[in-house]
C-alpha cells in the first residue's frame, strides 16, 4: 500500500491554526480499518472518531421513528479512528507510529 491508497486525504487548507488533541485517520476500506487497528493492538491506542454515525446510536430511536440514510456517516463510523496528539511522545514511540500508519 502507499499512503494515498490505504487513507482519504483530510483537507485543512481552510483552517489558519491548526492545532489538534488527536490525528484523524479514514480508512479507504473496512478490511483496511480492520488491518490499521490490528497493527495498533498493545503499540498505539485508537479510538473510534466521535460516536460515529449518530444515527446508528440506540439512544436515537426514542427521537426519531424512522431509519436515515447517511453515507458519509456511515464511513466515518465502520473506517475512521483517531489517534491521540501526545506532546510528550519519545522519538521511538513517533517511529513506531509512523510504521503503523505506513
């Protein structure tokens, strides 16, 4: 895989200041997601990003009646992860994420 081939590129050319508690990652495909997590397993700890696809939360059908489609949810929620920002990260363990990553 090359980068480009494994993730959607995130676009922040509209932000001035970017600054970031954690890194964002889509993955192109679930089976990819499901590679990447893997990899991360006792090394790097990832976490879903926010709750996913809202519309998928049991809370939500006491709201709403009916199903809503959300693709774009829907890829967030079964292909993104996010990983921390650690300000105190050693050079190894930034190594070590960016084998993973790669």
């Amino acid at each position: 895989y090359n980068y480009s081939d494994k993730y959607y590129s995130l676009k922040f050319d509209h932000i001035d200041l970017f600054s970031s508690f954690s890194f964002p990652i889509i993955c192109k495909t679930e089976s990819i997601h499901k590679e990447v997590v893997e990899a991360c397993r006792d090394i790097i700890e990832v976490r879903p990003i926010v709750a996913g696809n809202i519309a998928k939360q049991p809370f939500l059908k006491k709201y709403v009646a009916s199903e809503v489609s959300l693709p774009n949810a829907d890829i967030i929620h079964n292909q993104g992860l996010y990983f921390g920002n650690d300000p105190e990260a050693t050079e190894e363990q930034l190594k070590q994420a960016i084998h993973v990553f790669n």
